[in-house]
C-alpha cells in the first residue's frame, strides 16, 4: 500500500496572479527563516533545513512543480541534489501527470558554482544552470561539461523574465498553477520583476 502524501491544492486567484504575464510559469517561493528573519548562518551554511514536517512539506510541493531552482552557494555549501525527495512523492508526481524527477535549475550570476557540489554527482534529471555575461569562457565552458544545458541571460543580472520563458518553451515547463518551485533562491525579489 502506497503511504499518503498531501499534496497542496492550487492558492485563490488573487491579485498576485494576476499581475503575472500569462505567458511565464507561475512561480512559487518556499524557504525557511528563522525567528530572527535569516535563512542561512553568516558563513551561509544550513544544518538542517526546518522540521521533519517542513522537510516533509517540501516534498509535498515538489510533488507538484516541474522545476526546482536554487542558487549557486545553496547547492556548493548544502549536500542537496534537489530532487522530488523519496519515491511516494514520485509517485504523486506521476499521479498528477508529471514526469518522475523534476528538472533542477541553479542560479548563479557569475558562474561560479563548484564542480564537486552534490548535485552535480547525482544524475537523475535533467541539470539546467542559468548564468550572465560576467561568467567567463573558461567557466562556461567547465559548466556546459557539468550541466546538461547553460543558458546566458542577462549581461550583468541574470533576466528571469527571459529564462522562464525560454524554460516553458525549451524544457516545457508550464504555465498554470504551482508549476516552477524557487527553493531558496538568494535573489527572490528579482523573479516578481515583471518586466
């Protein structure tokens, strides 16, 4: 007997919603904080993420998203491989129509993200990196060997706008309810930048 999972049911239409162009993936942001308003240790290293019910809960959500994304320190300094978590969760994956395993998409403006990071050791999925013109030919070149595709968008700041659209068009990320999962993601306020 497979054990229950609760899946979280799509939010209210709501003014948030609409302000989003019809065209891009909905995006959803889950994190933890502590009670004193911080997300990481000052050397931005995580012990643990919440309780076993947060740990659970973001599964739960996971279950329902095409992409998962986090920035480049998440994945250098944490043992994640952002992936939809235990196989009842797949399983609720496959019930909703989703494909098992969730693309994985890391953020990093500069290219920096570290070669040996656990993500990177874990292929089970499709590894997407998002960077900008400030990565060097030298590091584009060392993440298109790590990553199964790169995409450059933006010269300076990384323009999300751009890459949740080429994501809905290249990896058929879609667009409706609770679709595109931002785990963490250093730079949130640049993803409700509707331009």
């Amino acid at each position: 007997m497979t054990a229950k999972v609760r899946v979280p049911v799509a939010a209210p239409k709501g003014a948030a919603r609409r302000a989003r162009p019809a065209s891009r993936p909905f995006v959803l942001v889950n994190m933890a904080m502590s009670a004193d308003g911080k997300i990481a240790t000052a050397n931005r290293a995580v012990s643990s993420f919440g309780s076993s019910r947060y740990q659970e809960h973001l599964y739960e959500l996971r279950a329902t998203v095409d992409a998962v994304m986090a920035g480049a320190r998440t994945v250098d300094l944490n043992e994640i491989k952002l992936g939809p978590g235990p196989a009842r969760f797949r399983e609720v994956r496959l019930d909703r129509r989703l494909a098992e395993y969730n693309l994985r998409v890391i953020v990093s403006g500069s290219g920096s993200v570290d070669p040996k990071a656990a993500i990177f050791r874990h292929r089970f999925s499709p590894i997407i990196l998002l960077t900008t013109g400030r990565a060097s030919i030298k590091k584009l070149a060392r993440l298109r060997a790590l990553a199964d595709e790169v995409l450059v968008c933006g010269r300076t700041r990384i323009d999300f706008g751009r890459a949740l659209i080429w994501l809905q068009e290249r990896w058929k990320v879609r667009v409706g309810d609770e679709l595109f999962l931002v785990y963490r993601a250093r730079k949130n306020a640049e993803l409700w930048d509707p331009g």
